[in-house]
C-alpha cells in the first residue's frame, strides 16, 4: 500500500497564483495524499479561491488564521493537523511537476532516506537551481547556505516531530533552520537531482523581505539565536 502524503501549503494574499498552484498538486500522477492549506488572514479572494477547490475534490482541508502569524508558525499548526506518513511542502506560487510525489518517494526509498528535496526551474527563465552548489555533499553546503528549495521538501512526519518541527524563533529562514537541525541530527537527506519543481522569484518572501530573510540566515549559519521578534 503507497504511503499516504500530507501537503502543506500557507497562502497569504495570493490569489491570483493560486489556482495553478493548487490544480499542479490535484494533477499528481501519485494520488494518496490529503492537502492541507491554511489562508494566514488574506484580505483578498484567496479564501474564495480555496473553498471552491475544497467544494470539489476532498482532499483539501482548509484552515483559517483569526490573524497573520506568518510561514513558520502556519506550517507548525498544519503539521500538528496532518494525518500523513511523509509531509510534502508547496508554496502558493509555485508549480509542482505532475510525477514529483512519485519521483521523491521512490527515490526516499530506494536510498532509505529520511528527507529529500528536487531541483527547481525558475519561474520565466531557463535557469535551474541549486545551481553549483548540488555538486556538493548538503553536509558541507549547509554551513554557507541553504541547500533545498523548500518548497520541493518531503520527509517524514516523524522526523519533523522529532526534531521539534519549524523553530518559531525564525519568523524568517525557518526552513534554513529545519534543514541544518536535520543534517546537524545525522538524519538522511539528499537532492534529487532532476527539476519536478518551478519556483517562482518575482515578489515573493524573500525578495520582499531580502534583509530581514538575510538576518535570520545569518543567525543560522553562525548557530545563533535571532534577537529580533517577529512573531505575533
């Protein structure tokens, strides 16, 4: 029996990116998953958008935040709502390639892994990324940047559990965090080196907030605490 996937999406403000987002996961060739999708208190149509989806297909599971606490809390709150043996992230403006779940679960199996993450395509442009830096062992990467494209991650929920889930001290780079908690705990992660992604670089997170995403990177990399609160 396949393995049952939790998808989890937090969408803030993202209307008009989210359907396509939505539709590349329904299309999965790998069909056992449920989506759990929280709108993080969207002052635009982006509610709307996410119950007509729920009306028609029953996987999708939506949540509603009273107020925005941003990524890294919303992420936490649908880990602890998931029902999934592997918990697959995707953000509301990028795309999933149809045979991605198929894709990383096998390969997770067949290399007895604990987590993996894919290539992605920039949305727009004829360039893939990780770029130099998937030539390199994630254990030495680390120590200078991120080496997965977070929305592309999948791993086991009780990996996730155990390592306490998203540090809430990271408003920002809270996937930095995860991963370096991973790799530094001697779990099993690699990339897959093929594209199943396409992720998209225009006005998103970390180019709107590239100092505070910078600051919280920094703190990671030098195994820092942040001393700036962004939590709410």
């Amino acid at each position: 029996m396949s393995k049952k996937i939790s998808v989890l999406m937090a969408v803030y403000n993202d209307e008009i990116n989210l359907p396509k987002s939505i539709d590349s996961i329904l299309n999965q060739s790998y069909k056992n998953f449920e989506f759990l999708i929280l709108d993080d208190c969207s002052s635009d149509g982006t509610l709307d958008v996410l119950h007509k989806y729920a009306e028609r297909d029953d996987r999708i599971k939506i949540f509603k935040n009273d107020k925005n606490i941003g990524l890294t809390q919303s992420l936490n709150y649908l880990i602890n709502k998931c029902n999934g043996e592997i918990i697959a992230r995707q953000d509301s403006d990028d795309v999933s390639y149809k045979n991605r779940f198929n894709m990383q679960i096998k390969f997770m199996e067949e290399n007895n892994l604990d987590a993996c993450s894919s290539l992605a395509k920039i949305k727009g442009k004829n360039k893939v990324i990780p770029f130099f830096s998937r030539y390199f062992n994630p254990k030495y990467v680390i120590n200078f940047k991120n080496p997965v494209i977070h929305g592309s991650l999948m791993i086991y929920s009780k990996v996730l559990k155990d390592l306490g889930m998203y540090d809430e001290k990271f408003y920002y780079a809270q996937d930095y965090k995860l991963v370096k908690d991973l790799i530094k705990g001697s779990y099993k992660l690699k990339i897959l080196k093929k594209v199943l992604y396409e992720l998209n670089m225009v006005n998103n997170i970390s180019q709107i907030y590239n100092n505070e995403q910078k600051y919280f990177a920094d703190c990671v990399k030098k195994n820092k605490a942040p001393v700036i609160d962004l939590n709410y």
